[in-house]
C-alpha cells in the first residue's frame, strides 16, 4: 500500500516538475522545478532499495549541481526568456519528443522486464549495501573510475581558464 | 483506526516528531537567550533582563512580536521563490535534526521502537549531508527574489560561500567514516565506545585521532551556518541584512529560526561524530556508576541557585517566575535521580552537554572575533581548509592502510 | 507490500525523457536547456536503477554513479561557456547566438 | 664462414656509406666524404674477398650458396603454388665474378674519382649516389631469386639516372638522363612480363627452383622461347643492344667516371649477366639462343660502324662499349656463356680502362672531348698515353692481351662451337677488324701528329696520382686480366671456364665440344692455330690500316668522306637512328600525349571529373547548408529524429525487448 502511494505521488511530482521546468519562464522557476524532479526521483530511488545513490542524487544534482544553475542565472541576473521568432522546427521537434516518448514507454511497457517486480514478493527486497557498491566500484569499476576523477580534474580546469578574466 | 494499528512505524515516527519539533523549537527560542545573555556578559553587559526575572520570556516575546508584526512583500519580489525560500531554509534546518540519534539504540518503547531517534538509517550521514547541502536554496532564493541590489549581493555572497565550505565540510568528516567504516550514526558513535590504551582514561573519541578534520569541520561548520567570523551574508555594516533584508515579521523568524536550527544541527553532528554521541566520558564500573545521578545533581544545585537568587535579588512578578523556574528544576532534578530514569537519560544527558559545549563555543566566538573580508573567506576556504582535509583524508586512508588495526569498531 | 512492476518506473523514465527533449525543443534560455538536458539525464538514471532492481546486478548503479559525475563536470564547463556567452552577447537566447549561420 | 652467413654486409656497406654522405655529407669536408665513399667501397671489396675465400672452400654439393633473410612478398597461401617472395642472396661461381669485378672496378674508380671530381660541385652527391648504385649492383649479382634481381636491376637504373644528369643544369644532360630511364624501361617491361611468366609456369621466382623443375619436369619449348625472349628484352634495354642502344652514347653527359663505371664496366654488362643467369633456361630454349647471338652480331658489328667516324672521344668508346656488349651477347648466344661472362672481366678492366684514360685525357685538355682539337699528347701525358694503349691493344684483340684471349675464345665459339654459325661469325670478326681500327684511329689521333689545339690557352698536365694509380693497376689487369685462358693456347684447360663450369653445367655440351675441337691438335698446332686466327689478323690490319690513314696519310680520310659522302654522312649522323625513332615514335607519342591524353584525357576526363566533384560537393553544400541553420533548436530536432528512428529499429524491428 505505502510504496504505491509513495510511487504515484513522486512520479506526480516528478511529471509535474517536468512539466513546470517546460512551462515557466523564469529561469529561477524552471530551475526550482527540475530540483523538484531530482528529489522526487531520489525518493523513488530509496523505493527501489539504492539508498547511496538516492543521497548522491540530492547532494551531487540538487545540492550542487542545480545550485550552480541558480548561482549562475543569479550571477546573469538573467530576466524573464525572451520570444523571438518561433522556430519552425520547434513544433515536429516537439511532436517528434513526443513520438519518442510514447514509442519508448510502449516498447518498455511491453518488455519483458518491465514484468519484474521493483519489489514484493519475487522482487529483491534487500536495499543495496553501500559497501557492496563501493567495492564493485574499486575493484571492477576502478580504472573508469579513476578516469572520471581525470574528467572532472580537466573540466574544474576548463571551467576555471573559460570563466576567468582576461587580465 | 486500523490503519494505525497496521503501522505501528509510522504512527510512533509521527509521535516522536512532534515532541522531537516541540523541544528543539524551545530549545531554538532559548538558544536566541542564552546567545545574548552569554555575550552580554563577555561584554560586561546585562543583556535582557526585564522581561521576566533574567530576560527569561524573552524568546517568548520575540515570538509574540514577530507573529503580530505587518508582514510586507516588496512588489517587485517573485512571489513564489520570495515565499518559498523561508519555509525551505526552516524546513530543511529542522527536518536534519530528524536523523540525529540522542541515545542509544538499546532503549526502546515497548513496542521495539527506539527511544532517542526518531530514524535509524544505515546511510544517516549520507542524508543529513544531502538536507543540509539543500540549505543553500534558502538562502540564495530569499536573495534572488526580493529583487533588490542588497538582498542579491548577500544571497550571491552566500551562496558561493556555502558551497565553497560543504566541499570541505564534506571531507573532512571523511576521515572518521573511514576509522569506523560505516554511514550509521548509531554505528558511528558505539565505535567511539571504550578507551585508549595508555592507561585508559581517553575515551576512543575521533576527536584525538581525527582532531585536524575536528578543526576543520569546525571551521567549515560556521561558514556553513554563516555565523562569525564567517557571517558575511548579513554583514549589517556592508549589506544591511544580506539576503533577508526584505523580509520581515515571520519570515524573517523563520530564517532566524532556521539559523540556529543549522547551529544545532551542526553541534549535533560534531557531537556525533568526535565527541562520542551519547557516549560519558567516564566509564561505567565500579564507583563510576554513580555519575547516572550528575543529571539530578546538576538540576538541583540550579534549584539550590535559583532559590537562592529568588530570595536575595528577585522582587515582585520576577520573584514568582524564578520561583516557577526553581520548583521545575528542583522536581525535575529529584524525578532525574530516580535510578531507572537516571539510567535512562544518561544518553540524552550526556549528548545535551556536549552540544551545549560547542554551542557556548559558538557564541564564543560569536562575542569575541571580528569579521573576515570576502575574497579572505573565499582563499581561506580554498586555499587553506579544503587542502589541510584532503591531507587529513589521505593520511587517515594511509595509516589504516598500514596500521588496519587503527581502525575502530 | 505490495508488488510494483519495473514498467512502471521505466514509462515514467521515458516520460521525463521526453518531457525533457521536449523542453530542449522549446526552450530558449541556454540555461534552461543546460536543464533540460539533466533532466533527460535524471530519467536515464531512473531506468538504469530500475534496470539495476530488475536483474538484481549493482552494475546499474554504478553506471548512474558515473552518470552523475560527468554530468556534473559537464554543467561546470558548460555554465563556465555560459557564462562567456552571456558576457559576450548580451543575452541567454540560443537564437540570438548564431555566428555559425551563413 | 662469418660472411658467408652474412651476404648482406657486402650490400649494407655501400649503402651505410651513400646514406651518411647523402644525408649529412653537405657539412662534411670533401676528406671526409672521400673516406666514406672509398672506404665503404673499399670495406666491401674486403668482404667480398673474403666472401670468396670461404666460398673456396665450400663442398660442391653447398652451391649455391643461399642466405635468406626475411620473407619480402607472400600471397595467396591458400593457392598450391603460393607467391612467396623472400629476400635472399646467393653465392656461386658466376656470382663471384660478378662480385669481384664490381667491387674492385668500383673500388678503383671510387678512388680515381676523388681525384677527378675535384673541383666539381656537389662531390657528397656524387659519391652518395656512386655508393648507391654499387648497392643495387651488388643486389643485382648476388640476388637469389628474379624479384630481388629486379630490385637491383632497375636501382641501377634510377642511379645511372640521377649520375647522366648529375650536371642537372645542363639540358643536354637531363634529357639523355630521361632518355636513358625511358628506353631502359621499355626493356625493362618486357623482363617484367618475362619475370611474371616464369612464376606463371614454374610458380617460383627462386633461380634453383627454377633450374631444378626446368630441369626435372619438361615445359613446352614455345613457352621457355617466349619466357627467354621477354627477358632478353630486358636486356637489350640494359645492355645497350639493338634497337635500344641509342641511349648509351648520350649517357656519356655524365661524368667520366660513371661512364666508366657504369657505362662501361658493370651495369651494362648486367644484361649479360642476367642472361647467362638464366642459362638454363636459354639452353633449353635453341630460338631464343639464336635471337640472342644474331641480335649480339649486329649489334657488334654495327655500332663498331658508327665508331669509325666519331669524333668525341667518349662517343667512340660508348660505341665500342655496345659493340664489345654485343659480343658477349654473341658468345652467350653460340652456348659458350664463359666466353661471354670472360669477355665482361676482361672487358670490365680494359673498357674502365679506356675511359678512365680517356677522362684522364680530357681532364688535362681542360674539358676538351673533340678529337680534332687533340693530338700529340704522347709526351706530355706519358702514363695515361701508356696506359690507354695497352688498353687498346687489350681490346684490339692483340695476342698476350686480356681482350685476345676473351674475344679470341667468343669467334671460336662462333665458328667452331655447337651453334656455330658462319654469318654470325663473319660479322664477329669484321666488327673486330673495325674495332681495332677506330681504336687505333682514337689513339693516333690523341696522342701523336701535331697539336691540333692552341698551346697557349691550354697547358697540359699529367693527372693526379689518385687518377693515375688505378690507370695503372687496370692497365695491368688489362694485360693479364685474360691469362686465366692462356694454357688453352697450348692444348690446355681455361681455368675461368673450368671454374665456371658447374654454373652452366645444364649448358656443358657447348664448352665440352670447345675443349675437344682444341684438343684435336697437338699442343703446337694449336698455338700456331689461334695465333694465325682470323681475329689476330683483323686485329693487325685494322691498327696498320689505322696507321697508314692517320699518320702516314693524314689526307685520305677528308677524301675517303668526300668520294663516299652518303655513306660518311650516313654513318656521321648514327644511320639517322635517333632521327627515326624521333619520326617513328617519339613525336606521334608527343602528339598522342598531347592532344589525346592532355587536352582529352587529362583535362577533359579527370579534371572534368575533378571539377565535377568539387560542383557536385558545393551544390550539395549550398543546399545541406539550409539545414545547417545555425539553430541549436532545430539541431535538436535532427537528433531527436535520428532518435526515433533509431529507437524504433532497436525495439520494433529488432524486437530487442522481446
């Protein structure tokens, strides 16, 4: 009973998000609206027992990520979105997400996968440990890893030459 | 009513965070008091003195003033961020205290729920990171939508400066979660039980191997909940009031509130984390048993004072309000010394102490220590905390790879 | 308990996903597609941890682990470009920044 | 057995030296270049005598020996007869006489032209390019299979290229350069096909797999004639013969030296080579042999026509070059190929000789190549007067004189041997009588009568002793160059061809039946017999008839071009052979060049083709360039589209979720 209730109200709230980051036009509003998202889909993540990357999700997206978002849209000052001429190809463009949209979810709803269980009687109850993930993060996962750790390195240095005053 | 009965979990969880609201909302009120009585007095100040005997209702008369006050909203504002921001920063202060375990898990109702926690989570720490690192919106809202030049620039301010310390708030508390290998705050604190081995008077608290990543997350502790030195957000002397200078009546409480909810929740963690939770100090054997009754002893000996304060220096109305105060501490004192319920808050005792330690230090600091500039904030944090607490980690992550033993629990 | 099937988790994945190719349609502000584009990201995450509970394998979430990661250095860059662009240009609008249009 | 086991080094060093002057020799001190050239060169002799010193003591049943050091082409191993081509050098008795030759002629003129090249620009260029060719030479001797034969072969090519038009500002140089490269490669074309043929029908490159099924199981004779012939192309083109000669004597704009050693001594000899290589092969193949002698006569006699009446000293020598080539294709093609391969010894020392001299000549006359403007330099250059008329003597065919000796065997091989053939042999021995005269002529003409040239502007002066020494050493060569042959004089065994022997052992019935008809006769007798050989008393006639035109009469020859001026002017312009060929091929192929493959094929087809591409590519440009709006939105929408599509492919059609 809970888990329904928790998963339909966080995938209202995620939907609704989504659809509010469509729909406002203040950069701020989309912003709060994809955080929404984020925190919605954390939950969603401790119903389906990963508990670690439900935190990561709220620190990492909501609680660093986005925040860098609104610190920049602050730093811009930047003012309501402003219409220019409408792109022609905006509405098949849409049309066609919304192609995407309803293809992917039929075919995924059809799978055969999609008849698992997240949880209950046949599904997996036990959450995942974070120790059992971090080892399978050192130890199979270890050089992606440490690549990644190269990645932000030369990002945290590109973003620091991009941003910086030419003086 | 059988929805009740079918979760037990949820109804004892909503119980338990009423009376956990109830007693940090008061202890939040008498924070604000005890702050301006303790810096009043560094200063050789009175401090509130005349709204009840020593000041003592006046958090209650804040709170009266600021529900009645006019509650204005800049025209120019975005309403809905203006709104939303206070009830974040609030929200968010309060709901991390949530987590914080203030006995151990031992005690339990008889319906097998613990007693001092309201959740035992294994990846405790993990999420009392997330809701703080989520505090940052309050503020950076509440500058943003006031749409003023003041409130933009303290919001800017600290919102930069927030995330530059949670990077090395983060880290610093690294150190300790490797020496005892687990997210679990009650796992946390039960691997600081015991002593070190010469001659078995230090408790195994992280704080003597850990005491860098200590300092450091102290440090990090009050830029992070922007009290001074670090309190450039509302620097009056620069930015008016920083990001809330638009606000006023509740809202403002609640930022205010909010505030001192971080300072708590900070404490509390510190606590957790190298001051050994809950744990005494002292061990409990032999003639040691007897510090289950420091609690009783400690209220009656402020009975005893307040007493005699009453009859001495107190006049009038203030004479019966001391009175009260007295005769509460006095019962409560006698009820503490009933041996099972002395045995029983001996956790939240001892946990209590240790915060109020480190909130005293708080305000300390608050009385004594000038303000930073900015841009010093800024390279202290980045130059200096962020790499002491990467070296902090990875000589941690060194020694328990030579010494395993050094690990705890 | 009771029972969820993972297609549940898997539509509302490919929803946000398309809600977000949607916003990255429409949307004009550069930062607002920046946003747009985690948001498909956060979708794709969602389906690998629901993938992840169905076969019961931790692959899964170390893969959003990752997923995570790089987005966030991809958002530190390319708010940093941002931010080049706006000083630049004077304005956010991806349709004012059409240098490459002959 | 050290360098037995390890061929290559012979090969490695004069290329180690053309690598380091080429490369690095501009900043070197000309001593320094000397030391390098010479001394790689001279290093390689080393090797090679001492190669040859093991070889000697090889067991019969060890020859050839084969060093095979990586594996070069391999294709089609699935097929029975995979083509499969490893780079392998071989030893054997032919090969060692090629080696010796080459590396101490080579040797020798390395060192002369230190002195020679003096004062020229460019000296590390022309000493890298010298080391370079000694490379390939050598390649070309010792290779073990016809592909790395190849190789060798046309790397003499390109170095006699780049050495005719060393003196790249002259255009008369560059162009006989690009004559010489062309007209070999016609040649060369056909020992291509000849190369493929033979791999066709023997499935092999390798020289002993080839012999061995050549010789084991039997290939139709129409087929070998064809193989034979098609490399016999290949070398008419390198040897100078009919109708490809005429580059050769326009080679002589090069320097010197490298007519000498290139023109003269080895590169055009490798034709010769080749062919007596391939002996087997021809041996089996009677047309082909027949192809091989008369086109060797004709050649012989012919060319020794155009000598008669040159005037250029080097232009001469060039023609008596191709005709003493064509002999040693005449001995090849009567079967006596150690006649043939003898007579490329002796005529490796005398012909150098003779042009070493004649540079040593022209060296003193300050550049002057024109007979005309010599005479009387008897005295003032005694040791390159002494030395070029002994070498002139050698190739007069003068008995007690390398050439006798080799010449002497060829006529008789042409008279008396299995394919004996009395045209063929007339023609030998009228191309010898016309020899000895044009020789002599030369001779007269340079170094005695009257200085026909102004003594005050030109000083004459001995050469160096770097230039003279190797005069003297293949002076010397030059006259007992040929004594391996001598006991056969008296009834005795031509050791050169007893060496020779197992080489062309599959060819043994024509040097068997030499031996008998000698040994027929007494001792005596057959001294008497070969010094009273037709070839002695051309060869006197032609140096008296020499005599009495060029210093007892000086006069008749202006008559004798007067009488019969057709016939004078016929044989001054080459029988018009340049001229022909100039009318028969040259110009249509300008013309075909020209309008069909430049104005037609070049700028209509593929520049058309060109050009349309690059049309194709704008149009299509201007029209992609629409989608290419500069609209990160409509972008955007390209994805998605691709998306759909994609995802529609993965789920619907390959059914990936099912």
């Amino acid at each position: 009973m809970i888990p329904i209730f928790m998963f339909i109200v966080c995938a209202a709230l995620a939907v609704a998000g989504a659809v509010a980051l469509i729909w406002a036009r203040e950069p701020i509003h989309s912003a709060l609206a994809l955080v929404l998202v984020m925190i919605a889909l954390a939950v969603l993540y401790l119903l389906l027992g990963a508990p670690f990357i439900s935190a990561v999700q709220i620190i990492v997206y909501a609680g660093a990520v986005m925040v860098l978002f609104v610190f920049v849209i602050m730093l811009l000052n930047a003012g309501v979105e402003e219409r220019t001429n409408f792109s022609k190809l905006a509405i098949p463009g849409a049309l066609l997400g919304l192609g995407l949209l309803v293809e992917i979810a039929y075919w995924l709803a059809r799978s055969a996968v999609g008849k698992a269980l997240a949880n209950g009687a046949n599904a997996p109850s036990t959450e995942v440990s974070t120790r059992d993930l971090s080892e399978m993060l050192f130890r199979q996962y270890l050089f992606p890893f440490e690549a990644t750790s190269i990645l932000i390195l030369i990002a945290v240095l590109g973003a620091f030459v991009l941003a910086r005053k030419d003086s | 009513m059988e929805f009740i009965s079918q979760h037990p979990v949820l109804v004892a969880a909503v119980v338990k965070i009423a009376v956990l609201l109830f007693i940090v909302m008061t202890a939040l009120a008498y924070l604000t008091w005890l702050e301006r009585k303790a810096i009043a007095h560094i200063q050789s100040r009175w401090g509130p003195y005349n709204v009840g005997a020593h000041g003592l209702l006046q958090p209650l008369a804040d709170g009266i003033k600021f529900l009645f006050k006019e509650d204005v909203t800049p025209p120019a504002a975005d309403k809905l961020a203006y709104i939303l921001a206070p009830f974040l920063a609030l929200s968010l202060g309060l709901s991390a205290i949530a987590l914080i375990p203030f006995g151990p898990p031992s005690r339990v109702f008889p319906n097998g729920q613990q007693m001092f926690s309201v959740v035992d989570l294994n990846i405790g720490l993990l999420l009392l990171f997330a809701i703080t690192s989520m505090g940052v919106y309050g503020v950076a809202l509440a500058g943003w939508s006031s749409n003023s030049k003041y409130p933009l620039l303290g919001g800017l301010r600290s919102s930069a400066q927030m995330i530059s310390y949670e990077v090395s708030l983060t880290i610093s508390v690294v150190g300790v979660v490797l020496l005892a290998g687990t997210l679990n705050f009650n796992e946390l604190i039960g691997a600081q039980s015991g002593y070190f081995h010469l001659m078995r008077v230090i408790p195994r608290w992280f704080i003597f191997p850990q005491i860098v990543g200590f300092l450091c997350y102290l440090t990090s502790a009050i830029a992070e909940t922007n009290r001074v030195p670090f309190d450039l957000p509302e620097a009056e002397t620069e930015l008016v009031a920083g990001f809330h200078t638009e606000y006023s009546a509740f809202k403002f409480a609640m930022f205010f509130m909010a505030e001192y909810a971080n300072m708590i929740t900070v404490s509390c963690l510190a606590t957790v984390l190298f001051l050994g939770g809950w744990l005494s100090p002292f061990p409990d054997t032999g003639i040691w048993h007897y510090q289950n009754y420091l609690p009783g002893a400690g209220l009656l000996a402020l009975a005893v004072y307040c007493a005699w304060n009453t009859v001495s220096e107190m006049r009038g109305i203030a004479r019966l309000q001391l009175g009260v105060v007295t005769l509460l501490a006095g019962g409560g004192g006698l009820i503490c010394l009933y041996p099972p319920i002395a045995a029983a808050i001996q956790g939240p005792f001892w946990f209590t102490t240790k915060i109020l330690a480190i909130l005293f230090f708080y305000i300390w600091m608050r009385a004594t220590l000038p303000r930073f500039r900015y841009d010093q904030l800024m390279s202290f944090g980045w130059k200096f905390v962020l790499p002491v607490s990467l070296a902090n980690l990875v000589i941690t992550a060194l020694m328990i790879l030579v010494w395993p033993h050094v690990r705890h629990g | 308990m009771s029972a969820i099937p993972i297609s549940w988790y898997l539509v509302l994945s490919a929803v946000l996903f398309g809600l977000g190719v949607i916003a990255f349609v429409f949307k004009r502000n550069v930062v607002t597609i920046f946003m747009s584009i985690e948001l498909m990201l956060n979708a794709v995450n969602l389906a690998f941890v629901a993938f992840a509970r169905a076969y019961n394998q931790l692959d899964g979430l170390v893969f959003v682990f990752f997923v995570i990661v790089v987005a966030a250095a991809e958002s530190a860059v390319g708010l940093a470009i941002v931010i080049m662009l706006a000083q630049n240009r004077q304005s956010m609008n991806v349709e004012r920044v059409n240098l490459l249009k002959l | 057995m050290f360098l037995l086991n390890h061929l290559w080094v012979i090969l490695a060093l004069p290329l180690l030296g053309a690598a380091i002057n080429g490369l690095f020799g501009k900043r070197f001190p000309q001593s320094a270049v000397n030391s390098v050239a010479v001394g790689s060169v001279l290093l390689s002799f080393l090797a090679a005598a001492e190669t040859v010193r093991e070889f000697l003591q090889l067991a019969p049943g060890q020859i050839p020996w084969v060093g095979n050091y990586f594996t070069w082409m391999v294709g089609g191993e699935a097929t029975p007869h995979p083509f499969r081509v490893d780079f392998a050098l071989q030893i054997d008795q032919l090969t060692v006489v090629m080696l010796m030759v080459v590396t101490f002629v080579g040797m020798l003129i390395h060192i002369y032209s230190t002195g020679y090249m003096a004062h020229e620009d460019g000296y590390y260029r022309f000493f890298s390019y010298l080391n370079l060719f000694m490379f390939f030479m050598l390649t070309l001797v010792t290779a073990a299979n016809l592909v790395v034969m190849f190789v060798g072969w046309e790397g003499v090519g390109l170095c006699s290229y780049l050495l005719i038009g060393f003196y790249f500002l002259r255009k008369s140089a560059v162009d006989a350069g690009k004559k010489a490269f062309i007209v070999t490669r016609i040649g060369d074309f056909g020992f291509t096909v000849g190369i493929l043929l033979t791999f066709a029908t023997f499935g092999t490159v390798t020289f002993a797999e080839i012999f061995d099924s050549v010789a084991k199981n039997p290939v139709s004779e129409g087929l070998l004639t064809t193989i034979c012939i098609l490399l016999f192309t290949g070398a008419i083109g390198k040897s100078a013969q009919l109708p490809l000669y005429v580059w050769l004597p326009d080679a002589m704009e090069g320097p010197t030296p490298v007519s000498a050693l290139i023109h003269a001594a080895t590169m055009v000899t490798a034709g010769v080579y080749m062919v007596a290589r391939m002996s087997p092969l021809f041996s089996k193949a009677p047309v082909a042999m027949l192809v091989v002698a008369i086109v060797g006569a004709i050649t012989a006699f012919y060319s020794a026509t155009i000598g008669l009446v040159q005037t250029d000293i080097k232009k001469v020598l060039a023609y008596s070059t191709v005709s003493q080539l064509g002999y040693m294709f005449l001995a090849c093609g009567v079967g006596s190929y150690a006649a043939g391969i003898f007579h490329l010894m002796t005529h490796a020392f005398f012909k150098g000789l003779l042009f070493l001299a004649a540079g040593s000549v022209i060296h003193a006359m300050g550049g002057e190549q024109d007979m005309m403007k010599m005479g009387g330099l008897r005295k003032k250059i005694p040791v390159t007067y002494w030395t070029m008329l002994i070498a002139t003597l050698a190739i007069a065919g003068i008995p007690g004189f390398a050439g006798f000796f080799s010449k002497d065997e060829i006529l008789e091989a042409a008279q008396s041997g299995p394919h004996a053939n009395l045209i063929l042999w007339l023609l030998g021995v009228g191309g010898a009588l016309l020899t000895s005269f044009y020789m002599f002529r030369l001779v007269f003409l340079t170094f005695f009568g009257k200085p026909r040239y102004d003594e005050h502007k030109v000083h004459v002066h001995e050469s160096p002793k770097n230039m003279t020494i190797p005069l003297i050493i293949l002076a010397f060569l030059s006259i007992f160059g040929g004594w391996f042959a001598a006991p056969k004089l008296i009834g005795g065994i031509d050791y050169f061809e007893k060496f020779l022997a197992p080489v062309f052992a599959s060819s043994a019935p024509a040097a068997e039946a030499a031996a008998e008809s000698t040994e027929a006769a007494t001792p005596a007798m057959a001294l008497v017999h070969s010094l009273l050989s037709w070839p002695v008393a051309v060869g006197i006639l032609g140096l008296l008839a020499a005599w009495w035109f060029y210093i007892k009469r000086p006069d008749i020859p202006k008559k004798l071009a007067q009488s019969a001026h057709a016939l004078y002017l016929l044989l001054l312009n080459k029988y018009y052979v340049d001229e022909m060929y100039a009318a028969l091929i040259v110009s249509p192929l300008l013309w075909i060049s020209t309008h069909v493959l430049w104005h037609g094929v070049d700028e209509g087809a593929i520049d058309g083709v060109v050009n349309g591409t690059a049309t194709v590519a704008r149009g299509s440009g201007a029209e992609v360039r629409k989608i290419q709006s500069g609209n990160t939105r409509s972008y955007a929408a390209w994805v998605i589209l691709g998306a759909v599509g994609f995802t529609a492919l993965l789920f619907g059609l390959l059914g990936v979720a099912h």
